[in-house]
C-alpha cells in the first residue's frame, strides 16, 4: 500500500465540519406540535426515542480462507440528521489473494446517506426499508500497478432494529461500474453490517 496517496488532512477535516454543521442544524429543529400525528410518525418518534444519541456508529466486515483469501474493513460513523435521514462517512480497507497469485490491497474514504422509510408492520416485525446511497473513493494496488476506483452505490437495505441500533442487509448497484477498473466482478453488490 502507498500510504502517500492517502487523504490529505484538509479533506478529512472538512467532512467532520460538515457532520458537526448538520448537528448544530439538528439541535435547532423544533417539531410543529400543532400538525396532527400520522402513523408515520408514531413510527419515527418510536425510533427517535430509541435512539438516546444521534451518532451511530458500525461496519461492514468480510473474511474468506480458503483459495480465495479475503478481507475487507468498513468501520462507519453517521448522524441522523432527522429522525429518517442519516449522513456520514467511512474508511475502507480490502485484501484479496487468489492461491499464487499477487495481492490486491484496497483502501479508500468514503460518504453515506441512509433514508429510513418506516415499517407499518413494526410491531409484528421490527424492521425498516432504507433507501442507500455511498460514494467510495478506493487506490488499489496489486503487485506494482496502481489505479483508482471511485464508485457509487445505490440501492434498497433492510435494517432490522435492535434498541438504538440493529443489523442491515442490503443490495446496491455502482452506477460508475467501469469492467476495466473496477476491483469487483459485478457491478451489484451486497452490504451486511451492523450499527450501534
């Protein structure tokens, strides 16, 4: 891995002003109390006081032995902007190697937002659909040939609740899927991971 590519500092520091600005535009929202409650938002006061914090915090983890070796890292962190839209970022790591062959080491920034549609069958199962959207930046290096791989995904999760946080599984498409530079065989991909 050439660490010199990594992320200036500026970059970085930029994306935790823009989550710290949402989180100061968050403190100032005042609900109408006067607009009468739909089901809807029983549905997402109940979420809201499920969660005693905005921040949530997770990943995506993957590990494979065998002739195909594989490791991928995705710690995440978002803040729900909203009771139903949640922003944030994540860094993500990958090491793949097929038996004899080279190394393939992935690393890269990114930004996600997550749009919670309530479930009007909460009670019976305690689920959410959300709508995902995840912009990645990765270098990739394997042997002494390096390129970059940006992405973005889009697709539906579903988030299964658990308190505050819970697990999601979800089916994404990369709209910038180029056959050529992409370190993935298919431009669909599926996300597991959890957040607390």
């Amino acid at each position: 891995m050439h660490f010199n590519k990594m992320i200036p500092i500026k970059y970085l520091a930029t994306v935790f002003i823009i989550l710290f600005s949402l989180k100061i535009s968050y403190a100032q929202y005042v609900e109408d109390e006067e607009r009468p409650k739909t089901q809807l938002d029983n549905n997402a006061n109940r979420a809201s006081q499920e969660r005693s914090s905005p921040w949530m915090f997770g990943g995506n983890f993957f590990v494979s032995f065998g002739n195909i070796r594989s490791l991928m890292l995705t710690p995440r962190v978002g803040y729900w902007v909203s009771d139903r839209f949640l922003v944030g970022g994540n860094y993500t790591y990958i090491y793949h190697r097929f038996s004899g062959g080279p190394e393939l080491n992935v690393h890269g920034p990114g930004v996600h937002a997550m749009y919670l549609i309530p479930n009007p069958l909460t009670e019976v199962v305690p689920a959410d659909l959300l709508i995902n959207g995840e912009f990645d930046y990765f270098w990739a290096n394997e042997g002494d040939v390096n390129w970059q791989v940006p992405q973005l995904m889009l697709g539906p999760s579903v988030f299964f609740r658990q308190g505050r946080g819970g697990f999601m599984v979800g089916f994404l498409y990369n709209v910038l899927y180029d056959p050529n530079r992409s370190i993935f065989a298919s431009p669909w991909q599926y996300r597991v991971g959890v957040l607390f």
